[in-house]
C-alpha cells in the first residue's frame, strides 16, 4: 500500500509558511507517496496558490469558512479530521502551530502521534531526538494511520515553481466549536530576519545584563543581515521577547552561522541549534560548555568583542 | 467542591547528562536522579496559587505509571496539593492512554480546570494535553504563560512563535505550561513530613476501563551525532578572518 500523505498548511492568511515547504520535502523522502496539503482558512485562494507550486505536491484541498480567521486548534482539528478517512499520515510542522494542532487532531483520531519527525525510514519508522536531543529513537508503528510533526530544523524546503498542482474546495460537516475564542495577538514588528528561517542568527544570553545591552547585538545583527535570538535566562528576565527563545522549549534553528554571545552551553539551549552550520561562541569564562560544540571559540568580555566585530566588518 | 486536576509525570531530572545504553535499548536510568517533569510543577504551582486566591477548593494531582512514580506525587503532596491519585502502569505509556486514563479521573472528580504540562522533557512528545482535551471535547489552551479566572471562563496568554496570543476559553478546559506561567515553590521540610498523611489513592487501569495498548514500538536508541570540537581564536580580527574565510561574512 502506498502512503498518502496530508499536510496541513501553516499561513497567517497571505503567505505560506516556509515550515510547509519543509513538512512536503519531509514527506517526499517516502518513496512513491501521495502528498495532498490543506489549507483552512475564511479565503485560501492565494495561500493554496503558493502550496500548489511546491515540488512534490499533487494536491491542494481547501477548507473555507469563516471561523478559520484564526488558527484555532479547537475550531481547525475537527475540520481535518472529517477529512483524514483517505490518508496513512497526516503531517504538520512542529512549530507552536502544528505541536498544538496535529495532537488535538491524533486525539480525535484516536491515533498515535510522532512528535519531531527528523527522518522518515519507511512507512511505519521514524526517527525524532528526545531528552532534548541527548538521544535519537527509532520508533515503528502498527497504527494504519499515523500523526506527525516534523523538525523543520532537519529539512531544506521544498521548491517552489514547480507546475501547479490541481486546487478543489472541500466542505466537511464538522460542528465547530464556539468555547475557544481569539483575543488578540502581540507580535514584535520587526525588520529583521525570521528567526527561524535566518541563514545568521546572533544570540545573547545572560550576560546581556538589560534589553539595553541586547541592541549591541541588533547592530551587529543589522550589519550582518542576522536574526537575533536569546537563551532562556534572557527571556525569563526580561531582556528579549519569548519569541526569540531558542532551545528544547524555544526555537529549533538551522542557520548557516549561529553566534552564541554570553551564553553558557545549557543542553536545553544547544538542542535548539545542533543543525546550525558553523555556530561562534563568545564567552569570558572559558571553560564555559558553550565551546564544546563551537566551531570558532573565542574567549573575551563581549562588551569588548562585539563591537570589535562590528568595527572589523565595517 | 471545585478542583483543579494537575497532570505530573516522573522524569530523569533536568541535569542529569542522558547516556544511551550500550545495547540501544534504552537510556541509562539506574541511579539518576528522579523528578517531578517542570513543566508539571508549574502546572502545579498555578494550580495551588489559584486555590490560595481563593478561586479553587481542592488541587487534586494524578499520576499515571509504575510504582515509583508515588515518590512524585508525595513531592506534589509537600509542595501544596491536597490529595494525590496514582494509576498504576507499566511499560511505556504513550500520550493516547495516559489521556484516556486522566479523562476517566477527570469523569470521577469533575474538575473546573485540567493543568499539565506543555511536554514531558524526557519523550518530548507535548501531545497529552491536546489529546486530553480533544477526547473530552474541551477547549485547549496550550503554552500558557499567564492564566486568568471568572466564573465560567478563562483568559489564557499563550507563547507562540509569532510572540504572545491570548485566547478565551469556556470552563472547564485543559491548560498546558509554558515556563515563565510562574516559578515553582521550594518544599520545606515539615511539608514533607505533612505530605506523608495526606491522602494517595491507587488505581489500575483495567479498573478504569484503559487498555494499555502500546502503538509505537521503541525500536532503537542512539546517541546523537556528536559535533566536532572546534578551534578557540584568540581575538576578534582573528574570528572575522576565520569567518571570511568559511564565506561565513
Ligand atoms: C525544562 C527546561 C527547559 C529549558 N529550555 C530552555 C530553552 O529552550 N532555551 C534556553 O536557552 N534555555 C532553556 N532552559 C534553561 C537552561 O537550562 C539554562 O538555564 C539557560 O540556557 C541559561 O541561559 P544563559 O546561558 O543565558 O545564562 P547563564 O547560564 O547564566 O550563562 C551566562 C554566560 O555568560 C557568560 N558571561 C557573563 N558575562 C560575560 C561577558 N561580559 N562577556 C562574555 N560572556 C559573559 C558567563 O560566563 C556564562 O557562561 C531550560 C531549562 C529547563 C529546566
Ligand atoms: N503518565 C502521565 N501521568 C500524568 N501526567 C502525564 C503523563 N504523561 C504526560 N502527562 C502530562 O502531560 C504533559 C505532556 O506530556 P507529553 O505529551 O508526554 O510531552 C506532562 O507535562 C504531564 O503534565
């Protein structure tokens, strides 16, 4: 039996979320299988668009309605779970989005869950870290229909460009709903790169001493066309938003460059970017475990360093 | 009698350095140091914060797993909670049935309001939670950093990747931690000889009527890749250089 495959689109409306492209190059590693993507949303058209042009995608199903204005869990699970009869998987990024979907969906289901897919070994065997990445497990399922996340962190995006697979509109009869309601969203407008998706990323930790201390890192960041990110000591005290929190219960990040600036080495932290390229550390104390995993360590006062650096790069 | 259901999972503690076992069957657990999973003990902490507000009568923990797992509860007994519920299981015990089970306590105690954690640290999964409410058709309000009660409902900020959400959700409902939700409270010593009278009630799941059916074979453990050490430089210009040389700036 070949496996077919459903992604479900992340998109704030407009634009596809690169995490997508990387769930359909995850399920593209399975030889011969049928990957269908859905999006829900009040008006897909422009986001099934953009799904249909991925490399590897057969076809995209949307479901309108107008209570899918915001990524409910609630609302969105029994909508794709009305749809789920047909597939062997069914997949979704493990973002904050897909974490918080996909086992809402597995629990309607009645269906086991992978969490962090990082490979795909065959139909029914999967590999995904756990304790923070300290250890990779092989699991094998008997379930004929199976729940997935995937490690964004472990996969190249899809292409896009690629002939536009064939878009239909679908309806399901699913009650939705009404006990989850949307508030508001509080999103730090910014310039920079997104964390997740940034080929640099400069981080700071603890020792930033203040939000104040983390702009010597966004104006090196702003020179080097960098996202910046931050540990979670940072975050707990104030001195970054949550969003840039990289580690086991942040960001997972795969940058080319990644800077760690102030930041001890906790394994919690060093989970979020195992797959980073080449990763920098800047540490005072040297025996910090930060540099066990750096390609180029460099022991000094950061207050000192960074804007050296930035001097040097001009 | 209103009550607040907390979900707490015994985990290797946070600091222990995880080493696979030589045959892959495992990780090494034999003498590491045992924990209340943190996430639980924020779930925890909220749990008891809101009872001392006022807004709950009993905070009510559960557990499910083997035996040992009653060294968890008595610690969750020490840090404020008023009675405990053990079901007793062994072997894996994978997020589809430990939500079934926490369904069949929540049926028993009928709470207002179900805390777990965002994910356990040793599996990783952050899936109990979600599969918890879906199977009790309850609204899930997952990743909270801040939580805030009237009568019927809840304000619950979340931590997404996009920044901070807030949503409302109709009572009861199931909540999962984030970490900055609150910081948990020491155990003092005479709360640890309190605990100890405090009530801990064991079940099994056959008697709630849960198969423990096991869905996912664990077929492998290894350690992960390991990266290679680097080199240390012994300034800024020097890094830059290293940097431009790699096409890194
Ligand atoms: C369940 C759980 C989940 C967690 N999840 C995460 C997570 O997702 N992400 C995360 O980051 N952490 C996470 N943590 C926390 C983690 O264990 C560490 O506490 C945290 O990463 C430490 O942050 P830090 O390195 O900034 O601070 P510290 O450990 O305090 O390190 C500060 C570093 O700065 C250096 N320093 C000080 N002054 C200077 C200076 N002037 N110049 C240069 N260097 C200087 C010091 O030598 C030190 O190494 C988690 C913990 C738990 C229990
Ligand atoms: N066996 C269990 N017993 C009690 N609570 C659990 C159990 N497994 C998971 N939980 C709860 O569900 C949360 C998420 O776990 P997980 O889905 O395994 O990552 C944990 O933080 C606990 O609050």
């Amino acid at each position: 039996m070949s496996a077919k495959i459903l992604i479900v689109a992340e998109h704030d409306g407009a634009r596809l979320n690169p995490s997508t492209a990387k769930c359909v190059s995850c399920a593209r590693t399975l030889a011969g299988a049928e990957i269908t993507v859905v999006v829900c949303a009040v008006d897909a058209a422009a986001v099934a668009a953009q799904a249909a042009q991925l490399e590897g995608v057969s076809r995209v199903i949307t479901l309108e309605n107008a209570a899918n204005q915001h990524a409910l869990a609630a609302v969105l699970a029994p909508q794709i779970a009305a749809l789920a009869a047909p597939y062997t998987h069914l997949l979704g990024p493990s973002t904050t989005f897909g974490k918080d979907l996909m086992a809402r969906i597995a629990g309607l289901l009645e269906a086991p869950q992978v969490s962090d897919i990082m490979a795909i070994e065959s139909a029914t065997r999967f590999r995904r870290p756990i304790f923070a990445g300290n250890a990779i497990l092989t699991v094998e399922t008997s379930a004929a229909k199976l729940v997935g996340t995937v490690r964004a962190a472990s996969f190249e995006a899809a292409a896009s460009g690629a002939a536009a697979a064939p878009i239909e509109k679908a309806s399901v009869a699913a009650e939705l709903p009404t006990h989850t309601r949307f508030v508001s969203v509080s999103a730090a407008k910014s310039d920079r790169p997104d964390l997740q998706t940034a080929a640099r990323v400069i981080s700071g930790g603890r020792a930033l001493g203040s939000a104040e201390g983390f702009k010597i890192l966004y104006r090196l960041a702003d020179k080097l066309g960098a996202a910046v990110g931050a540990s979670r000591a940072a975050v707990d005290a104030g001195y970054a938003p949550n969003e840039m929190q990289v580690g086991q219960t942040g960001k997972i990040i795969a940058p080319e460059l990644y800077v760690a600036v102030g930041i001890s080495g906790a394994i919690q932290h060093l989970t979020g970017i195992k797959d980073a390229r080449t990763i920098v550390a800047i540490n005072k104390d040297g025996e910090a475990p930060i540099f066990e995993v750096a390609d180029f360590g460099l022991v000094g006062d950061l207050f000192q360093v960074i804007p050296e650096i930035e001097r040097l790069i001009g | 009698m209103k009550r607040i259901l907390v979900g707490i999972k015994r985990v290797v503690d946070y600091n222990v350095r995880i080493r696979v076992k030589p045959d892959n069957s495992g990780v090494i657990t034999e003498g590491v140091k045992m924990s209340v999973n943190p996430f639980d003990e924020i779930a925890l902490e909220e749990a008891l914060r809101i009872k001392e507000r006022g807004g709950a009568e009993e905070v009510i923990v559960a557990t499910v797993g083997p035996a040992d797992c009653q060294q968890q509860l008595r610690t969750a007994l020490a840090m404020g909670a008023d009675r405990a519920l053990h079901v007793q299981a062994d072997g894996v015990i994978e997020p589809l049935v430990a939500a079934r089970a926490l369904l069949k306590l929540i049926e028993k105690e009928q709470p207002f309001l179900v805390i777990l954690g965002k994910q356990a640290i040793d599996d990783d999964n952050g899936q109990t939670g979600q599969v918890l409410a879906a199977l009790w058709q309850r609204p899930q309000a997952t990743y909270a950093s801040k939580l805030e009660l009237t009568e019927t409902s809840a304000r619950v900020t979340r931590e997404v990747d996009a920044g901070l959400e807030t949503l409302e959700v109709d009572l009861p409902a199931v909540i999962t931690t984030d970490l900055r939700l609150n910081e948990p409270r020491y155990v003092k010593l005479p709360d640890i000889m309190k605990a100890k009278k405090k009530p801990l009630e064991t079940l099994t799941l056959p008697a709630l009527g849960v198969e423990p059916r096991q869905q996912l074979k664990l077929v492998r453990f290894e350690p992960p890749p390991q990266r290679q050490k680097g080199i240390r430089v012994k300034d800024a210009a020097e890094l830059v250089e290293a940097l431009k040389k790699k096409g890194l700036l």
